[in-house]
C-alpha cells in the first residue's frame, strides 16, 4: 500500500508543471475589479488552451514599488522557483516622481537575481503621462528598453499599449483598466511571452 502512495505521489510530482512567475503591482493584482477578469487569470486560461503546463503564481502586490519587489524578490524565487518571470513594475516609481536612475537599478536587481536562479525574464514597460514632464517620460520610458537590452530579456515596450489615452478603458480612478480591457493587455503580454514558450 505505501509503494503504492509513493508511486502515485511521484508520479503527480511528475506532471506538476513548471512555474511562471507575474511579478507586478496594481495593473496585474486585477485592483478594482474581480481576480477572475484580471489578465493574469486570462493567461492561465491561454496557456492552458494552448496546452502548456504552467503553473501561474501571481506575485503581484498593490502599491509595489520597484524598490519593495527588489527586497523580496530572493524570497520569492526561493519560494517558486519559476522558469520565466513576467516583470511588471516601475509605475508607482512614476506616478511618485522617484528618480528613474534608482527605478533602473533596482529593477536590475530583480531581473538579474531571476536569471541567476534560471528564469527567463519577460520585462513589461510603462510609460508616464505627459503632465510629468518630457525629460522625465522620455528617460522612464527609455530605461526599459536599456534594461532588456543589458540583460538580454525579452521584453514588451508597453503594458498598456492600445489602451491607455482611452477614458473609457480605465475606473474612475483613471489609472487602473477596466474589466473590458483585460484582454487586449493579455495580447500585449503575450506577443513578449510567446517567443519564450516555444
């Protein structure tokens, strides 16, 4: 009987999928509106349509700032050990004005402890509103571009591309998007993450 347990044990320890790690703030927590019409949920839905074996562990947390996921970031991976890791984060740095050069360095941080543990690294931008200044968008912009460059991961330029300027695509709040929007940010993120499934 416990051969038998142990057989079993192993072999669901054996189908258990590789982890794909989504590590972000607000825009990937589904903030205002239900988990299940997040876009993280969505590519759970794809990547199981299209049969492959992730699991997706969204490690996303509202109000993350690129300094708090560098602090946790060991801990993190320690904890899933993912195969790929889709950054999404650098926006509450914008919308706080923090100076671009510290967003890019602690995003650095992160991207090179993820592929030290032997992830593959898919880094989201962001971009700024014009209202912050032209030299501040141009250079925030500009830093991950540099950054996937640097450290040779893929990369999709914008999160929100197609979407934001669109007053009907966000909550009242006007910075978080709709449910009706998810999808199309699930496209932006796939053209970036589909290269790496292959």
């Amino acid at each position: 009987m416990l051969a038998l347990v142990l057989v079993l044990m192993s072999a669901g320890l054996a189908h258990a999928g590789p982890t794909m790690l989504v590590y972000g703030d607000s825009l990937s927590a589904a903030y205002g509106i239900a988990q299940k019409e997040g876009w993280v949920t969505l590519l759970e839905q794809r990547l199981r349509q299209k049969h492959f074996d992730y699991t997706v562990v969204n490690a996303s947390i509202s109000g993350e700032t690129s300094s708090g996921g560098a602090s946790r970031i060991a801990a993190t991976l320690a904890r899933h050990r993912p195969r790929i890791v889709i950054l999404v984060l650098g926006s509450n740095d914008g919308l706080r004005g923090l100076p671009v050069a510290q967003m890019r360095d602690n995003l650095a941080v992160i991207i090179r402890a993820a592929q030290k543990a032997g992830a593959r690294v898919l880094l989201v931008g962001m971009k700024m509103p014009p209202n912050y200044g032209p030299q501040y968008t141009r250079e925030f912009e500009q830093a991950y571009a540099a950054l996937a460059k640097r450290h040779k991961t893929a990369f999709v330029p914008f999160l929100l591309e197609g979407i934001d300027g669109k007053r009907d695509s966000f909550l009242d709040d006007n910075l978080h998007p709709t449910t009706r929007v998810q999808p199309l940010i699930l496209e932006n993120v796939w053209a970036g993450l589909a290269p790496l499934l292959k």
